[in-house]
C-alpha cells in the first residue's frame, strides 16, 4: 500500500512539475488605425442599441420579422447544432485527462477434454466455474501537456463556433432588414409605376380628344399611346420582383416561401432609420465582430495543435490498475480470499517512425500560419466594410437630398408642361419630356431612399451589430 501511494504521489508531483510544451498561445493586438478615414455618422444620445440595431426604423413589423428569424432561421439551427457538437467534443478531450474506470462482471464456464492432455496426467474435475467481479482502471499521466493542449483546442474551437453562431445572427438580422427595405422600395415603385400608367393615360385621352378636334396631331396621339404602353412595361417586372423578396424572406425566417404574401403584400412606406448608430474606434469593432472573434480563436485552437504535436515526440507514461474478486463458486466471490489485485505502470517511447511524428508537427505549425494568415484577412475585411459603409451611408444621404430637391422642381416643371400644352403654348414633346423626367426622377428618389435604409443596415451589420454578450454561466468554458 506504501508503494502505490509513493507512486501517485510522485505522479502528481511531476504532473505539477512539468509544464506543456509546445507555444503558448497569445493572441497579437492587430495593428490598426486610432479613428476611421470615413467621418462616422453623428450619434445622438437616443442612439438605438447596436444589439438591436433594426429598432431604429421603428417598424414593429420589421421588428416581428427579425424575432421569428431568429427563432427559426435554418441557418441559425445550423449553427446551434454545430455550436453543441464542439461542446461535445470538449467533453470528449477534458475526459481523456481523468482516469478511466469500468467495472466489469463475468462468468465463465469449461468442460476439459480428456483426450487433449498435452502429454500429461488428468487431475481434478472436468467442468469448472469461473466467477469475476472487479473494477478497471486506466490513467495516462500527461507529463508534457499533450492532453491539456488538447483540452485547450478543443476549447478554442467551441468558442470559435460560438463566435459562428454569433456571425449567424448578425448576417440573419442583416439579410432580414435588407429584404424587407428592398420589399418596400419595390411597392413603392410599383405604386409609382402605377400612378404613371394612370397619368399618362389621361394625358393620352386629352391629346386624343384634341387631335379628333384638330388641335393636335396625329403624331401627338401615335405619342401619348406609346407612352401608356412603355408605363405599362414597368410593372409585371416590379411586380415578379415584389413576389422574390416575400419569398426570401420566408425562407429567412424558416417558413414556406409563399406563407408571407397575406401578410406582406400591402404596400407600406420605405423604412428610414428614426435613430442613428454610435459607431466605435477600429479597435473596439474589431472586438466586438463575431467574425474577427471566430478568426482569433482559430488561431488559438491552432497553436495549441502545435504543441499537441510536440508532445508526441515525447514518452508517454500511463498506470493501469485492476481490484476485484475471482471465484470458482459463486458463494465464494465476496470473500477476502478471493480478492485479486493489480498495478500496471506503463511507459511508451517513440523510438522510430519513418518521420512522421516530426512531419505531424511541420504541419500543424503549417495550419497555425494558415489561422495566423486568416485572422489578419478577416481584420482588414471588417476594417474595409465598416469604411466602405460610413463613405456610402453619406454619399447615399447627401444623393437623397439632391434627389429630393430636384423631384420638387421637376414636378412643378411637368405641371406647367402640360397646362401651356392644354393653353396651345407648348407642344407635345415639352409634355413628354417634362412627364419622362419627372416620374424617372420619382423612381430614382425611392430607389435612394431605400439606398440610405440599406446603407444603415450595411453600418450595422459591418460594425457587428445585431448580438449581445452572454451572461455569465452561458459562455463555453473548460471544467
């Protein structure tokens, strides 16, 4: 008994005593500006909360829609069900440091041959019981850190999916937002389109009617007609367009393509964020974008694969032990005289391979420079977004006001247009080219409204909105 107890002794000794080897894993500060180029939207003290960026249009539908999504997305589920495997197998490598314990129970019956003695003498009886009971027991003492590394990989990699799952919901909040604002911005062309056809005709029916009275020519007629009947060309492409966004946006929330439309199908105004976004310094949204977060801990789960592999090249000492009871009578087991007991020490030295343990460490530092080389693409990716979304949010909202200033001007231009023509002033090309101008200035300035609206959901989506960070007890920890 002395001697087990200096044995597991010593073990825990040198277990504390030896640290892992391989590298240890420090993530590096990415080297990025202090502010952006871009000058950020200003943030008023009512900014909407970026975990719940799509608040700021202040569309209680939209609001619906992003909730189910996030209930039911496909994509979503996905995420979840890989997020839980990882965690599984984080079980799976946090176990393999614990001694292993199996209890085991046994009978065995033999009849002897008499006629197959091996050359010597028969004694005793033919049949024979055999009753075993006991427990077994295994333990690799990870001396160079080679089951901790692999504890930490398998760790990294959950948080990695964690972080996925987190990218999910950002890119789901986004792709719901931005179907539903395209939505819209198609009604409202639509409605557009519609207005115009309504128009044009009535402008046609006048020209007709004064053409039959010889006020205007035939030409002017063959004119206004053509005009009605290029209106109408307009709509069935809107329209087939309306019909592809419900049904994206079914799929994105996990339904049917087509169990929308009762509920969409009414036209309703574009949706303009009613609260702006507080953008954060470089440094602070890389903190915060899932994706970045997903790339670093790659990296992690990476070198702690390196030096995994390292401790391959190291022995690999185990201990083995085995108590129990073996009896030929059942009535026998439990008695102290059928107690049987074992201590089992191993050690393992890799002694030759062929190179293989050498070329196992090769390419894992391989795939670290691979997860290194990743991380600093998706830094430079999510600087770019949130750059190219501050320039186009701008460039979008200062378009709109031009647009705006414009469509007010053309308008009172077609309206005095067609007056001069009806007074005999003007000819009917002015009408035309003032109508054309107008209702393409029209469709324009929807199209830009819904260019600011995506803009905004763009920003949001880039600067990593649309997930908050868990509460404690919920994050992926090793036991």
């Amino acid at each position: 008994m002395n001697a087990r107890r200096i044995a597991f002794g010593a073990a825990w000794l040198l277990l504390g005593a030896c640290a892992a080897v391989g590298p240890d894993y420090e993530p590096a500060a990415p080297d990025v500006a202090a502010t952006w180029s871009a000058s950020p939207p200003a943030a008023d003290a009512t900014a909407a909360p970026l975990e719940r960026w799509w608040t700021a249009f202040e569309d209680p539908l939209l609001d619906s829609l992003v909730a189910r999504a996030c209930a039911a997305n496909p994509e979503l589920e996905l995420a979840t069900a890989r997020l839980a495997e990882a965690r599984g197998a984080l079980g799976v490598a946090e176990s393999a440091r614990l001694p292993q314990v199996d209890l085991g129970a046994a009978y065995d019956r033999s009849r002897r041959s008499t006629e197959n003695l091996g050359g010597g003498p028969f004694f005793g009886r033919r049949e024979n019981d055999l009753w075993d009971l006991g427990f077994d027991a295994r333990w690799e003492l990870d001396v160079f850190g080679g089951l901790r590394r692999g504890v930490e990989a398998a760790l990294a990699d959950a948080q990695a999916l964690e972080e996925a799952h987190r990218a999910a919901l950002v890119s789901v909040t986004a792709e719901v937002a931005r179907n539903y604002v395209e939505l819209r911005v198609l009604q409202q062309r639509l409605a557009t389109a519609r207005q115009r056809i309504d128009v044009q005709d009535e402008t046609a029916q006048i020209v007709v009617m004064r053409a039959a009275a010889g006020v205007a020519s035939d030409l002017d007629s063959t004119r206004a007609r053509a005009q009605v009947a290029s209106a109408r060309s307009d709509a069935p492409g809107l329209e087939a367009q309306v019909q592809a966004r419900i049904h994206r946006l079914g799929v994105l929330l996990g339904v049917e393509p087509s169990s929308l439309t009762p509920e969409l199908s009414a036209p309703a105004p574009i949706p303009l964020a009613k609260l702006s976004l507080a953008v954060a310094q470089p440094l602070d949204v890389l903190a915060r974008r899932p994706d970045v977060r997903q790339a670093e801990r790659a990296c992690a789960a990476a070198s702690a694969r390196v030096g995994a592999a390292v401790a391959d090249l190291y022995p690999r000492l185990s201990l083995g032990a085995a108590f129990g009871w073996l009896a030929n009578q059942s009535e026998d087991l439990l008695q102290s005289s059928a107690v049987a007991a074992s201590l089992r020490p191993g050690v393992s030295l890799p002694l030759f391979d062929g190179g293989l343990r050498r070329a196992q460490v090769e390419a894992a530092n391989a795939r670290e420079e691979q997860a290194l080389a990743s991380h600093r693409a998706s830094v430079l990716g999510a600087l770019e977004e949130v750059e190219n979304a501050l320039v186009a949010l701008g460039a979008a909202s200062n378009t709109r006001a031009n647009l705006r200033e414009a469509l007010d001007q053309q308008r009172q231009a077609a309206q005095f247009a067609r007056e001069l023509y009806v007074g005999g002033v003007a000819d009917f090309l002015t009408v035309l080219d003032a109508e054309r101008e107008r209702f393409a200035l029209e469709d324009r300035f929807l199209a830009s409204d819904g260019e600011v609206a995506l803009q905004f959901v763009a920003l949001a989506k880039a600067l990593g909105g649309g997930w908050s960070e868990p509460r404690e007890g919920e994050r992926v920890a090793a036991r």
